[in-house]
C-alpha cells in the first residue's frame, strides 16, 4: 500500500491541477509538459484533434484518424523500471471521443471480437478500413520509462499506439529510450515529446495516412534540450546520434509550436549526456 500511496501522491496531483484550474476558469497547467504542452501553429488544425490527459501521459489525438499528433511524458528517476514481463495488450482508450476513428483490433480475444481470419497474415489492427500490421506496432510513450510505477498499464491504451516500423522502434529509437532512462537515474527528471511527421501529401490524407514519414523526440530539461528525427526507413543497426536534428525543423516539418511558455531560447543540448559526441 505504501508503494501504491507514494506514485498515487505523485501522479494524482495532476488530475487535481485540473480540476482547480477549469473550476476557476483559468489557465490549465499540466505536468507532462515542460513550459507548457505544444500547440497547433494554424489555428484551423485545432479544432481536429481531442487532448488526452492520463496519469503517465498526454496525447493530442487527431479526431480524423485516431492516432497521437504527439505525446508528451515527464521521466522521473523511480519511474523506470524493468518492462521485459508486462503484458502488452492494446485496449481501447474509453477518454478518446467515439467520433474519432478508432483503432479495431484482430489479434487479441481480450479486446473487440472480430469475424475474421487470426492467421499470420490477418494479424493486424484497422484504422478507417486500412490495417496497422503488428510489425508496425509501437508505443510513442516507452514501458521501460514507467514500469516502475502502478500506472504501466496505460501504455496498453491505443492512444499510445503509432506506426513505428519494427526496424526503427527496435533499433535507435528504442536505444535512445534507454539513454533517456539512464540520465534521468542521474539527474532525476527529464521531458520528452514524441510524435509523427507527415509530408505534405500525407497531411492532406491524414486520415488515411497510417504510415508517417519519419518520427521526432524532443527531450528536455529546463537548461538544456536535445531533439531527434528519425526517418521511418532507418535501419535497425543506426545510432540514434546520426539522427540528431534541431527543434526548429520539427516545429516547421509538424507545424507544432513546443514549449509556449518558455520565456528564453535554450542553447546548450544534451547530446553529450545522451552519449552522442560531436
């Protein structure tokens, strides 16, 4: 029960941020982000997709597909924890709006029953007629960086889900994962926000448009930041340091405006402390 308590205080107290804050018709300030979550450069975009607040997480869900515009997570050094063992099993996520396309599953008998063939080639999940194949199955939030509270299992929720190739989610995306949970052991706390990056076509059919063309990471702490584009195509061998990028390029390629509330540019990175040396 102690162990239980101790998350609970530490998790909890952002749902109760909220609830104080809409009451009193102010400003909603939610721990997940650092200096504020990211916000929608055309205002025209916003009104498609849905924010998600969970315990461990935040997603913009675009209303058209259902999948995370991003996802942003605070790492805390008690949070990680060895994930090998846990389940994963994709649910349904019930705060995501039902007129959003949601996400059918086919490979689990725990989840939506489906009249179809589970052989191999039938394992997949279906957004608006088109199928995720499980190969293509990630999560933008990693179980390794919470396994170590009660709340893992969120990560199961299909707000979590994107189509991170096996090759790229295997590889250097998962190897910066662990970067990032080994300097939070030595420094306590970092922010991360994750998400997809479309070309241009693919933004004009977002909706059908399950497969993006490269994902970014920015990570962060209040001093410092380090930002990260990974193409889809990357193979699993690359060091995630070759994909370094600048947060510039992702704001101008995701149309996303990060840290809105930061008052000062921030310069210095933490390539080094990520093992990356240039």
């Amino acid at each position: 029960m102690t162990y239980i308590s101790k998350f609970f205080i530490r998790w909890a107290s952002l749902f109760s941020l909220l609830v104080a804050t809409i009451a009193n018709a102010q400003t909603v300030h939610i721990s997940h982000c650092l200096a504020g979550c990211p916000v929608v450069a055309e205002s025209t975009a916003i009104e498609n997709s849905e924010l998600i607040v969970r315990q461990l997480y935040v997603a913009s869900i675009n209303a058209r597909s259902g999948l995370a515009n991003w996802q942003a997570y605070r790492v805390l050094a008690d949070s990680v924890g060895v994930a090998s063992l846990l389940p994963r099993v994709w649910f349904e996520d019930s705060l995501v709006s039902r007129g959003a396309t949601q996400l059918e599953v086919i490979d689990s008998a725990k989840l939506i029953e489906q009249d179809v063939p589970i052989d191999a080639e039938e394992r997949s999940y279906q957004l608006g007629g088109i199928n995720l194949l499980s190969e293509d199955q990630g999560r933008l939030v990693p179980m390794s960086s919470f396994a170590g509270t009660p709340y893992w299992s969120e990560l199961n929720f299909l707000s979590n889900m994107a189509a991170l190739p096996f090759e790229l989610r295997a590889g250097s995306w998962s190897r910066l994962d662990q970067a990032i949970n080994e300097l939070v052991d030595k420094i306590g706390e970092v922010y991360v926000i994750s998400g997809p990056i479309y070309s241009g076509h693919e933004k004009e059919m977002i909706e059908s448009a399950v497969k993006p063309s490269a994902y970014f990471k920015v990570i962060s702490t209040p001093e410092s930041l380090s930002a990260f584009i990974f193409d889809r195509n990357v193979r699993q061998h690359v060091s995630f340091c070759d994909q370094v990028s600048t947060l510039e390029l992702i704001e101008a390629a995701t149309g996303l405006t990060f840290f809105p509330q930061r008052e000062n540019a921030i310069a210095v990175t933490l390539h080094a402390q990520l093992t990356c040396a240039f």
